[in-house]
DNA sequence: TATGAATGAGACTTCATTCAT
DNA sequence: AATGAATGAAGTCTCATTCAT
C-alpha cells in the first residue's frame, strides 16, 4: 500500500528529524515548535505527520542516541585484547566525538535529553539505552581488567563503569557549553586517573 | 513604608519558590504551567507577580544555585591545610549531598537548568557561576598540591578540575535519573583516581 | 462626620485629577492604569478610592469639561452689546485657549472623552453639556443678530451654531495633533466666514 | 502554494475587519476584546491571527480611511473647472457621507482613531494621512480660486484647508453622537462661510 | 501522498478593586 | 483616614494537531 519506496520514507524521515535536531539544539524541545521544525524541513505540516506521530515521536526519535553511543564505541574497537588499553582507546575515541564541530547540535540535544529524560519515561528509556551500551561495555572490561590483575579487585566495577560514564557526561556538558576546554589536557588527567585504579597500595590514604 | 516586612516578604518568595521547585523537578521549566505554580504556592495568581516579574524571574532564581554550592563547599572546609585532604573532603560532601533525599528536587532541577543553560543567556550566567565556585576551588587547591610536590607537575590544574567537576555533574545526572548508584563505591573509585593523580612515573602507558 | 476638612478633601481630589489628566493626556483612559495614577499623584491606591467611586468616576469628573468652557465664555464676555462683536470675541477666545501651552493635556484629553462619550453615557452626558454651553450661547446671538438685521435671516440659527463648534471642535483635534497650525490665520478665515453670514445676496450662487 | 486563492483570503480578511469595525464601533477599540470581533466574525480564536498580527493590526487596518476619504473625493469629481464649484461640490459630498447610515460605524470608528492617534504612532500616521487627502485637494483648489481672483488672496490657504477640514471633522463628531443636525441648514451655512472668502472689502470689521 | 488553513484549549500576564491592618 | 498586599476574572496570543481538498 505505500505508494513510495521506504528509501523515500526514510529520507523524508531523516529529513525531518535534521531540521528537529537543529531547532532542538537551539531552543530546546519545548521552546521549539512544530512550525518551526515545518519551516526548517521545508515540508508542510501536514507532511510530518505522515512520518512522525507528533512532536513526542520526534523528541523520542532524537532521544535515541544509541547510533553515536555505537559509533563511537566502533571508532574504540581495536584487535588489541588488552582491556585496559581498551578503555585508555574508549576513552579517546569519547575525547574526539567531543571536538568534532559536526556533532554539536547532537551534543546539545543530548543534554535537553538528559532533562527531558527526567519526566519522559520514553524518552528516558532511549536515553538510558544509549548509556547502557558504553557501560556495559566498561563494566565488562573492567571485570576482565581485574581477573587479569590489571585493575584492583577492592573496586566495584559498576562504580568504575559509572566513574567513566560521569566524566564522559561532565565533560560532554561542559563542552556543550562552550567552556574552553582543552580536550587533550583533559585526556591526560583521565589517564592518570585510569593509572590510580590499578591494584596495589593506594598511594594516599583517604580519610579514614 | 512596606506593609510587610522584609522578613514576611522573603517568606512568601520562598512560599513560591518551593512551590516553583517542586513543580519544575516534575515536569521541568516549560511543562510546568503558571498555574501549577499557584495552585501548589497556595498563592493566589496575581500574589506570584508581586514578587517575581514572571515565570523567567522565578526560573532564573532556581538556576541560582551558589547557595547550594556554597553549603556544600562549607561542609567540606576543615582546618587541615593538605590540599589533597581538602579534596578528598570536597569528594565526600558531594557525595553526601548526592544521597540527601532532601535535595532531589534541587538534583533534578539542576539538570533541566543545564539544558535551559543552553539557551537562557541569564540562566546561563547562574548556572555557570555556581559551577565556577567549586572549580577555583578546585584549581587552587591542584595548584597548592602541585606546588607541594603531591600532584604531578605535568597536569593541567584546570583539567583536573573539570574532570572533578565532570564527576560530580555526571553522578548529580546518574542520581537524579533515580539509578542505582552506590555513593560509597563511586567514593573509592574517586579516591583512588585522585591518587593516580600523584607525582611518579604513569603506571600504565598510554598507548601511542 | 468628616475627620478631614472639605477643603483639605477637595485638595486631595484636585492632587488626583492633576495625575489623571496628565495619565489619561498621554495614554488614553484605557490605557492608563489606576497604578499610573496613584503613582503620579503620591497617593496609595486606597486613598484614591476615599475621593472616587472608581476609575471610571475619575473619567468622569475629566470628562466634564464645562468649568473650561465656562472660562473661556467669560474671557469673551465684554460690555458690548452687539452680537456680532460678540461672535468674533468668542472666536478669539477659543483660538488663544487653543494656543495655550498649559492647556495640552485638557485638549488631549479632551479628544479622548469624544470618543468615551460614544460609549459612556454618563461622559458623554457630561460632554455634551460642556459643548451645549457655547452652543447655546452662539444661537443666542445669531438669533439676537439675525433680529437686528445683522445676519441672514435665511440661515437657521442652531446650524450656524454647529458650525462654529464644528470649527472649534475640529481646530481642537487638529492643535492636540501637534498639527502646525497658524491659529492667527485661522482666526481670520473664520472672520472671512463668518462676514459670509451677513445678509444679501450671497455672493457666489450654490449650484442649484 | 497557498491554499486559498487572494480573493478568499480578502474575503476572510473582510470577514474579520467587519466584525472588529461593529465591535470597535460600540465599545471603542481597548473596551472590545479579542473575544467579542471572534464570536462577531465567526470565526475561530485562531483564525483571526491567520490574518492579522494582533489587535493592534485590526486596529491599525480600520484606522486607515484613505478608502473613504477617497470615494468621497472622487463622489465629488466632476468636470467643471471652476475651483469654488469643485469646494462647494466638495462640502456636498462630505454631507452626504455624513447622513449615510451605512456609514454610522465607520464615523464612529473614526472618532476612537482620533484619540487613538494621539498616542499610537502607527494609527496616527494611518490617520493623518487619510486627512491629507482632501486637505491638500483643498489647498490646491484655493490657491486656484485666488489665482483666478475668486477668493481673497489674504487668505492663508493652508488655514482656509484647516477651516473647512475642521468644519468636516466636527460636523462628523457631531453626527456621530447623533446629534439632530440637519444638515442641509448646515450645508447652506457653509456656502454662505465659503462666500465670505471671496475678494473685496469684509463686510464687517473685525474688533480692533 | 501532500497541503496548509483552521481549531480551541491553554499559556502567561495585567489590573480595578477590596480589606485587614 | 490611610495603606498596600492580595485577589481572580479577564485579557491577548500561541501552538500541536486535524482534515477537507
């Protein structure tokens, strides 16, 4: 019964969620309205609706952030077996997808995401898919990281896994901000930070 | 002049912005009607534009959270001079206010303040002021560690100082989301990540 | 019963009325606020409603205009008997009060109370009055002249009358328009036209 | 691309102006509300804003009058060359206008405009201009008639123009408040006033 | 399929008036 | 007599969605 082809759908579709995506990053969900996302798609309003159910689907369609979580994780795949060099390369790979001039709007949503994910229950489950992805990914390594000995047993790989998630998600915030951030020196503190999870004496004693 | 006192005045913005609070941790900013508002301040509607020129005013007075950052700043000051004790506190009060079920609202009203950050020029300068506390902390107290010889010369004070503030940001978001987090954990992982931070060779080479 | 004098009470009004008419002259009676008011007059907003029943009793009281009207009668009342003298008097007088620089915002407010008295007909009740005094007046004279043989005893005495207060009226709107007006030049066109009034033949036939 | 071809557009547009211009006619512009020209045109909330900015653009639409000023212009064009006769054809064509009773709220309209222009700039450019029209026919058509020594050249023409426009504009508040005028006694008034004009001595003197 | 005019509930805000003090 | 904080109805306008074409 369609009358065109699902590569037609699909790029209407694409079309209209890149103009979603640019009004979002700019106004945020709620500030932008449908004539807007209409207006910038170059479609007529009546279009969208033939491709989205409304403006929840469109948010939800954006909230699914689970392609760049993959992509990213894909541009971290590496033969090296060695898990923490896995991690140090995950690392990395979050450190470039955060200066790359082309994802900001992505970035930007990301964070109206995050507040919309607070009160969506939709939208939250996509969210939190896209997150599940990297740590599972780190608790994994960091479980094998640990039966190798590489990583202290006395951590909870959740908390580490959540530790790495955290300072992809801070530094992901900051950056959408527009804070002078210089990624690289940033890098370097986080692989120091690596470095202090591994097994032996912690050098300084936390407070008892 | 007045009819009230300042003391009576106060009381009622405060009337409202626990009421705004509340309100917004639900629903955020732009779901949240003026009506919610009133209905909830126990206030009549022209009361509320007595005391804030309108919804932005009451927006842009929650987005002001230095008060916040500050309490728990304080609750981390302490007589001991050592810089990194001093950080290892500051670790610790965050994590207590993360688990204070008394702030959740606060929590996830921070978070829709960092999306409305985005767009909000005034809500901007709020949110990034209070964050700015913390991080001068931050800063100076790396830099008094450097100086010290307890934290490695070759890092960046200021890149130390974000991924710390990227921590608390990304544990703030993972809490508010109502995840699963044990704070103690995330703790030692903290800790022992401020201890890789310390002068000496990188256990772990980064790859090339 | 009274714990103020009346004099002390009229005062007050008068404190009123002054921020009234200096309000309702800028922005109309309905775009004027009882706050504009009570602002401009130093007065609360409880007192003002201790000497008017309402907004709209202010708007009345400035409605009536006849206290103007009757001014400026007197200035062009003189010993003279002759009616036609009188007329030209009259003309004169309200040509200076409608140079007078004091008397802008009566004039505004003036144009304002026509339109209210479309509408309200207690201002227009009170406007008419005001315009009925001159009126009557010049009906008087024309009759009284017309019976000396001084006026065309074909021309009705009552639209003679309308006339010159059409003249006036419009001559009024034009000033408080801030038109520039060579009232002196004016003032001898009426002459020229009201020479025109005198018995004969007319000069120039009507087209038949 | 649009849906609706012009001329239903206009129609709609018509639609709406014709309510406003009832309501606008009763109330006065700022006593009617949106509300009142939505429930009179029958159309929706919404609609109306298809059309039309705001109120403010309804307003402006039926302050400006030129339409008018121009059919009565052009009702009193005719091929006689002769100045005074295209005035008295003039002053005929305004009386007729005045006793149109299909008129009745577009007079009454204009009388709100007037007040209105004395604080809304864009009506008062509307206003005015729509005032211009036939003063500067007049003006011209005097400085004809002097030129062809048929009117007094003492006279200023600008103020003759001003005289008979402001004999227009009072005799249509007037006619407005529904006044019993009769207005062809007045027209005969103005004849015998545009008499007075022409050359040679006034016949009575003005007082020194 | 595609269009875009139309809908109408609901958003934020104002303001004349009252009344406890 | 005087104050000014409080009220709440009413104001203007927006916007996600629908549906006749």
């Amino acid at each position: 019964m369609p009358k065109i082809s699902k590569a037609q759908r699909d790029s209407r579709r694409e079309q209209i969620l890149e103009a979603a995506l640019a009004c979002f990053s700019e106004e945020g969900f709620h500030q932008t309205g449908m004539a807007d996302i209409v207006g910038r798609s170059g479609m007529s309003h009546g279009a969208v609706y033939l491709y989205f159910r409304g403006k929840d689907d469109i948010i939800e369609a954006l909230a699914d952030d689970r392609h760049r979580s993959e992509a990213i994780l894909n541009s971290a795949a590496q033969q090296a077996d060695d898990p923490i060099a896995r991690l140090r390369a995950l690392v990395r790979a979050y450190a470039r997808a955060l200066i790359d001039p082309d994802g900001e709007a992505r970035r930007r949503v990301g964070v109206h995401g995050w507040a919309e994910a607070l009160r969506n229950p939709r939208v939250r489950a996509r969210v939190v898919e896209g997150i599940d992805i990297p740590r599972a990914l780190i608790v994994g390594l960091v479980e094998r990281a640990q039966g190798a000995g590489r990583l202290s047993n006395e951590l909870s790989a959740d908390a580490v896994a959540r530790a790495f998630v955290a300072l992809f998600q801070g530094f992901l915030l900051q950056v959408a901000w527009g804070e002078a951030i210089d990624v690289d020196s940033c890098v370097a503190v986080v692989d120091r930070m690596l470095g202090g999870l591994e097994p032996g004496e912690a050098r300084a004693e936390p407070p008892e």
